[in-house]
C-alpha cells in the first residue's frame, strides 16, 4: 500500500522566544514493513544545527531558536509503500543492546496492577501469550482522549482504566517485560478507514520474540500492525520516540497546533 503522509507542527508564542531548542524524531527509515518513496522536513522560523542516528536507530535532528521568533513550524511530508508483515518487523539492530529493552523507565515502571497483569498471562506460545496480553489490555483499558497526560505512568493508566495509545503502548511494554520479554515503545502514523485529518500522530508496542525478533501489538485496535502503519521512531517508551521535543528559555506562553493527513 503507498501511503501519502503530511504532519504539521506549529508553536506560537505570546511574546518572543530569546532560545529555544527542538528535537525532531520524524524521519521513517525503511525495513521490511516499509520502503520510504520520498521525505521530507521543512522548517520554518528555526535552523537546523545537527543530524544523526541516534542508539535505537531514529534519525534525528536538532533545531534551535536564537533571536527573536514568535513562531516555529515543522512540516514533515512524503509517501510511503508499505508491507503486510502481520506485526513482524524481524531481527534486532542498532547500538542499543538487547537486554536495555528489559529495563524499566519511570513511564513503563510495574507496579501492582502491571505485575497482576503480566501474572495472568501464563499459558501457550510466546506469541499466543502476547495476543492476550494485547487483547487484553484492549478490554481493561478504554481509549478515552483526555484521560491522561504526556507523564501518565503504565501503572497510573492501569489502575484508572482509561487513556490513549501512548497509555496501551507503555502498560503493554511493561507487562511484557515483566514476563520475560524485551519490549520497546514506537511511534508512528495510522491510516484510518473513515478519515483522512487526524489530531495527532499514532504509537504501539513491539515485544521481542525468540526465533521471530520484534513482533508489534496495537492494544488501541486490538491488532498486530498491518500495511496501514508507517514506523516512525522506537525507543525504550515515548520519552525515547516523541516524534516532537524541546526546551525554550523564558517566559513565553505557548500555543501548540497540529495537523496530519494520512492518505492512500
């Protein structure tokens, strides 16, 4: 499936930004489940300073304010072909080690509940343990906008039994890790059958699967990610894959605006 893809950021300041420093995670690098046509980010109101390949394999890039800017916009765009690989994305690569994919973060930390979870899953295959896990989490959990925030814990989303994607992704990574697997957090986008503008951008979890590699569970949809997904960035949770980040120096009062279209 060829995917068209247009994601817009903008920030807008009450008054001007003297410094400010963004990180921009939104590159999509080709595998088996994609094979990226064309790319391309356009940056408005800020220059690049740097790019690279961070430890888990994203692109990165470095942006940065120095003057006296009340706007900054960050266009990202281009089309990708994508791959039905039922979730399996394969082997292990990168800097990062294997076993840094077991380690709890603050976001994906185990409490009671995670380790309840995770406990209840205990019979058949890897994989067949996994798809319950997934499901689930998709019946305990309501996706619900506006249930939790950007520093909502596994644990907290859990426990009040409501929240987002990056909530499903982080409560699936830490049970996962709690039974035995290394698991990682992706962001990405998602081509949804009734529309074309979306609000924001998409994420899911991968567990590693001995004799498969990393294998993709969506407990938002109740699915493993099929040729409807673009990978975007990976990382240990959303700290490590937010598509957009920063500091800024000073006072000013922010007003964050986005806009996305995926589209066959």
């Amino acid at each position: 499936m060829r995917l068209k893809i247009s994601h817009r950021t903008e920030y807008h300041y009450d008054v001007p930004v003297h410094y400010a420093l963004q990180r921009l995670r939104l590159t999509p690098r080709g595998g088996s489940t994609q094979t990226v046509l064309s790319w391309a980010i356009e940056v408005t109101g800020a220059h690049e300073e740097v790019r690279f390949i961070d430890h888990f394999e994203n692109e990165t890039r470095l942006i940065s304010v120095d003057g006296e800017m009340d706007a900054v916009s960050v266009e990202a765009s281009g089309e990708i072909e994508t791959h039905n690989t039922a979730g399996v994305s394969g082997a292990h690569h990168g800097f990062a080690p294997l076993w840094l994919f077991e380690r709890e973060t603050p976001l994906t930390a185990a409490g009671e509940a995670v380790r309840d979870l995770a406990g209840s899953i205990d019979e058949g295959s890897d994989l067949d343990r996994l798809h319950r896990l997934m499901d689930t989490i998709e019946e305990r959990v309501a996706y619900l906008p506006g249930a939790t925030h950007a520093g909502t814990t596994a644990e907290e989303a859990l426990i009040q039994k409501s929240g987002v994607c990056q909530d499903h992704a982080h409560i699936f990574a830490s049970a996962a890790r709690k039974m035995g697997f290394p698991a990682r957090y992706v962001s990405g986008y998602l081509m949804m059958n009734d529309t074309v503008d979306q609000a924001a951008s998409h994420a899911w979890a991968e567990a590693h699967v001995t004799g498969l590699g990393w294998v993709a569970f969506d407990a938002s949809n109740g699915i493993s990610p099929d040729e409807r997904y673009v990978r975007i960035a990976t990382g240990r949770d959303f700290r490590d894959a937010t598509p957009v980040s920063g500091i800024r120096l000073g006072k000013a009062e922010e007003r964050l605006a986005v806009s996305l279209t995926v589209e066959q």
